[in-house]
C-alpha cells in the first residue's frame, strides 16, 4: 500500500514519457521476481491449477483510446507467470501464447521488447540511485535480462516446502481471486 501511495504522489507529467506503455509489464517483471524468490508463492500459484484469476478491485485508467483495470491485469500477471511455472508438458496448449498476445496488445510491441526495456530503465535508476563516491556494484537483478529468467527452473521445490496456502496471490493492491475452469 506504501508504494501505490508513493506513486500517487507528484504529477503525471513528472513520470517517464512512456510510463502508461510499460506499467503492465513493470508489474509483471516485479511479480517474476517476487515468484523467483519466494517458493512457497509459487507453491501457492501452481496449486490454483488452471483456474482463472482475476485481480481484487484496484485502479484504472486509459491507453490507447481503452479503458484498463489492475483487476484485469493482476490476474493476467498470474495466469501468464503460472503458466511460464510449469514445465512445458504440464502447460495448458495455447494459454501462454493468449496471454503473452494480451500484453503485447497492451503494449503495442512483443512482450519481449517491451521487458527487455523495462530491465534496462530499472538499471539505469539503480545506476543513478548510486552514490557517485562509491564503487558501483551489479546487483543481481542488473546481472540477469528478465526476458531469459526461467521460472520454469525455479519451481522445483522440495515436497513439503509449500506454505500450505490457499489460492490468492497478492498482485499490485489488492488480493486475486481464483475462479475455477479456465
């Protein structure tokens, strides 16, 4: 909540010039590297099966002549990293290409484009961040494309690793729901 409120802060005309273009994929790149950390969330994310899901009520705004909702989009930041989770066999044929096509739709160009893009403007900040009397040090996140991160390899956990959790991810603001039968 702290960092939406953050965000709300300053005019729009302060933030960066493409920021509606990369704000979907922004959110998808936090929540890759939040699933890559975290094995009891991807536990979690994996046991919603093939359900649907779909983001708690949020904010909206317009791009590109349509209106957009983080409700639609927190959950199709779900179901698309739920679905990069599984081991290509186990993925449902034709939901990644349906999801990765929504983003690009959004964005106006291949989702890889856009990541990639939104990985250098992260490091770029960070390198600014930096204080200049120190000597810059890579970080992992500047060390790794977010385009070639496998989440596939990172949802191997030892059984019993799991939280145990129910099938609610959180995503932006506010909390999924899961709907069942895709």
């Amino acid at each position: 909540m702290r960092c939406w409120q953050r965000g709300q802060r300053g005019s729009k005309a302060s933030f960066r010039r493409n920021f509606d273009a990369i704000k979907v994929t922004t959110m998808l790149e936090v929540n890759r590297a939040k699933y890559k950390a975290h094995a009891d969330l991807r536990a979690d994310l994996l046991a919603t099966g093939d359900a649907e899901i779909k983001g708690g009520p949020s904010t909206c705004w317009r791009f590109r002549g349509k209106d957009h909702k983080w409700q639609y989009w927190n959950g199709r930041i779900q179901m698309l990293i739920r679905e990069e989770l599984k081991a290509p066999e186990q993925r449902t044929p034709g939901v990644l290409e349906e999801l990765m096509a929504d983003f690009e739709a959004y964005a106006g160009v291949p989702l890889l484009a856009v990541c990639k893009e939104t990985s250098e403007a992260s490091a770029a900040a960070e390198a600014d961040a930096n204080d200049d009397d120190e000597p810059e040090v890579a970080s992992e996140h500047n060390a790794q494309n977010a385009t070639t991160v496998s989440l596939a390899a990172a949802s191997q956990t030892p059984p019993g690793s799991s939280s145990g959790g129910g099938g609610s991810s959180e995503g932006g603001g506010g909390t999924s729901e899961v709907e069942p039968g895709r």
